[in-house]
C-alpha cells in the first residue's frame, strides 16, 4: 500500500529519574528508573515523510525482577535492547504498516534479546522485558506512520491502511480488522485508576518530614480531595493475608465517606499482588474474609490482577474457582497470543493489555479479547510524558473494563515536562477522577510535537539524543 512505511532515521535517548516518593509493588520498590525516548523518521511507499515520537520507562524492577542480577546491569541490558531495535527497525528496507513491522521484527527481537542478556548477565531476560525496551521505539513508529499519511493513528487501522488481523489471529479473523474494535473518536473523559502502593500513606497523620514538600498530596486522602479519584488499585503483599485484608478495608472505608462528601462516585477497587501468591487458594481466602467483613467492600472489588507467578507453563495453576468469584486478569504473564491462549485455558477471566507491550502487540491482543468477549483493561508502567499520553490515548480508543491507570502523576511527575503537562493538561491533571482527553488530536498519537519545544528543533531531547545508524 502507498501508505506502508520504512525508517529513514532512529534516535534514542536514555534519562534517569527519580521518584518523589518510592513505588512499593509485590516484593520489589521502585525509586529510579530510566526513561528512554525514542525519535523516528519514516517514509512511505508514495515518498510522504513523518516524525513520531515515543517514550517509556525501562522499569527492570517490574520486567525483569531477579534479584540475583544487578540491578545497574538489568539497566544496561534494556538499553542495549532498545538499540538493537532500533537497529533492526533503521535496517528494515521494506515498506509496511506498524502493525507487520513488529510482528515480522519479533523473533529478531527475541534473539536480541537472549544474546545480549546472556552476554551481559549469564542470565536471559525475560520477553516482557525486551518488549518494554522495544517499546518506545514502536510508540514512535505508530506515531510516525499516522503523521507521515496525514490522519489519526487510529484512523489507520482499517482495510485502507492494513491486511486483516487473520494473519495474526487465525481464519476466522478473515476480513475484520483492528478498527473494527476500536472506539471511533477518543472517549471526551476516562476514569483513572490511582494507585495505592505498599508504602503509600492513607491519612494526614501519617504524613511527616520524610514526606516531599513539592506541592503534591503525601496521602490517599488529600489525593482523593484534590483529584476526586475514585477507582482505586490497591497493591497487596500476597504473603500477609491479614495485613492484604486490613489493607483493602481501610482504603475502601476511608475512600467512601469523602466520596460520599465530594458527590463523586463510590470506590472502584482493583487489587494487584504482583505474582506474590503461591496458589490462587491465597486470593479466595481474602475475598472471603473481605466479604464477611464488609460486604460492600467485596461488591465493589472489581477485578483482582495476577495473584500467582508468570510463568504459566512451569506453575500451571487453575484459575476457574477464583474466577467464578472475581474476573483475574492476567498481565506479567501476558507477552504473545500463545500466553494468551494459555491463559484462558487455565482459567483467567481476562487481559491486562499495556502500551509498555508495545502497542502493535496490545491492539491485536485487545482485538482478540473483544472478540471473544475476554474482559480487558488498560494498566500502566508508572507511565510519564509521551508514555501516559499514548496509554491514556489508547484506553480512550478501547473498551476497557473500566478506565486506565495512570500513576506517573504520583510517582514521577517531573518525568512529564512543563510544557507536555501545559500542551495535555487535561490528561496530566485528573479531576473529578478524570482525565480529559481534548489535547489528545492532530495526525500521528495526537502527541502535538509542534508545542513541545523538548522535541521539536533544537530542544533538549534533540540536542542530547543518540543516533542509531539508518540510511539516511
């Protein structure tokens, strides 16, 4: 098709950053990270050019969470992944659309992958892992593409632009396509799941001198009063019934009365152990003692989200006696449609679908979760900048289960740039539990490059990034 693609030029830059205040999840604490941004330049088949952008956290401590490995080498791995895919994507001489590019690139990816963990750490990472390095690169080419032919991405996920998804997803995918699933225009307003991590204070009095003073709510509470936030993600430890069951009782009874008070919406829960469970046994013990101690409680749970280990093979759990209580997405596990297959035959309710997956792969999975009619949400990776844009973006187009997380604005809010927070306030700035996605529009991710000045000529993205070879 004319409007196919090839890649002229790819940059990459690496940043560290720190949290204002650490992310307790599962057994891991995240308190810096690195964030990669990514620049491509592609051409399409009728010679139109376009730049895209894109941006996530390399988060090893969620990705790749060993703790046998160092973390500073983990690091090192997800750069060099995410420059051995720009190299593979600089190289690519074909033209095609975003969608094709990634799923013919990913056994290269995956065979980058081994190598260059193995070399680095005796060790392979795990696919998840290569997939968020990958990621950037392909929120840019999706960016990219959208630009280079003049339209919303997400206009161009239909027989004008692509094949049908039966080359990824089988016969009987045989002429319906991507935009068959998606939601024609972006919802005006999306509910934002708030996290309530391990470490997070509830209340004023816990607050103290240890607390940043930059601005910004220390506790549940001030954060529920200034942002209205309403649906709450609730992370658990998986190994602490007693302290998991008290800890979900207190956001919730905490989070009812000032809603109540403010006129907003009673709490939305969701609760995320981050694999800590040894059998799902774990998680129907807690929803039992949730719903004798509180039967409202338990009635607003909406979904819990993978209790048990990743690796779905090796641990083999079934998952139907927990489902038949409350859907259990899965999501560490969830990396390719054969995990997804294997998901469901164990048991699980649903997806977790994440742009940190990279997006060509999160479409088609969402796709086939509509079809079937699979409940599936849109999670976050603590997502800044271009990162929480693209994510909010993406879960406007779907038809998640409920919302989209965003907790960037907690943990990383300097990580957003001044002008990307003015350009896209309504999505950085959540009110009445809401982010607006009226800045969300123009050709490409609707990322409005023009009124960055980090991005555009000149600015410090620009200035400092690194250039990966193409062919100019």
């Amino acid at each position: 098709m004319n409007s196919d693609v090839r890649v002229v030029e790819v940059d990459v830059f690496f940043d560290p950053v720190e949290a204002r205040f650490p992310m307790k999840f599962g057994a891991v604490v995240l308190d810096k990270v690195t964030l990669c941004k990514a620049r491509v330049l592609v051409e399409t088949a009728s010679g139109q050019r376009g730049e895209g952008w894109g941006a996530m956290f390399l988060a090893h401590v969620w990705s790749w969470p060993d703790p046998a490995i160092k973390p500073e080498l983990k690091d090192q791995v997800m750069k060099l992944t995410a420059e051995a895919y720009a190299r593979l994507i600089a190289t690519r001489t074909t033209h095609a659309h975003r969608i094709e590019h990634f799923f013919d690139l990913e056994p290269q990816l995956r065979a980058v992958n081994e190598r260059l963990s193995f070399d680095y750490t005796a060790q392979h990472q795990p696919f998840l892992g290569a997939l968020v390095s990958a990621s950037p690169l392909d929120a840019a080419l999706h960016d990219a593409f959208g630009v280079a032919n003049g339209i919303d991405t997400y206009n161009g996920y239909g027989p004008e632009f692509m094949s049908d998804l039966s080359r990824y997803l089988g016969p009987e995918f045989q002429g319906r396509y991507i935009g068959d699933f998606l939601n024609p225009q972006y919802k005006s307003e999306i509910e934002i799941f708030h996290l309530v991590g391990g470490l997070d204070k509830l209340t004023p009095e816990e607050v103290d001198d240890t607390d940043p003073d930059d601005g910004l709510p220390n506790c549940l509470v001030d954060w529920i009063v200034r942002d209205g936030v309403y649906c709450l993600k609730v992370k658990l430890r998986g190994t602490d019934l007693d302290w998991d069951v008290d800890r979900m009782l207190a956001v919730h009874d905490l989070a009812e009365p000032i809603l109540a008070g403010l006129d907003l919406p009673q709490p939305v829960l969701t609760a995320d152990t981050n694999e800590q469970c040894e059998t799902p046994e774990y998680i129907i013990e807690m929803l039992a003692r949730i719903k004798e101690r509180n039967p409202a409680c338990f009635d607003r749970l909406l979904y819990v989200e993978q209790p048990t280990g990743r690796d779905l093979a090796a641990e083999g759990h079934d998952l139907r006696r927990l489902a038949a209580i409350k859907p259990v997405l899965v999501d560490e596990s969830l990396t390719d449609l054969e995990s997804f297959d294997l998901a469901m035959e164990q048991g699980w309710s649903g997806i977790a679908v994440k742009a940190c997956k990279c997006q060509s792969s999160a479409l088609v999975l969402a796709a086939r979760a509509h079809a079937l009619g699979i409940p599936y949400s849109v999670q976050d990776l603590t997502n800044p900048s271009l990162a929480l844009f693209q994510s909010v973006g993406m879960a406007a187009r779907l038809s998640t289960i409920r919302g989209v997380e965003a907790n960037g604005r907690q943990f990383f809010p300097a990580a957003t740039s001044e002008s990307e927070r003015w350009v896209h306030s309504g999505v950085f700035n959540v009110r009445r539990g809401c982010a607006n996605t009226w800045s969300l529009h123009g050709p490409g991710l609707g990322f409005q490059t023009d009124l960055l000045p980090d991005l555009t000529e000149g600015g410090m993205w620009r200035k400092r990034t690194r250039r990966v070879p193409g062919r100019g």
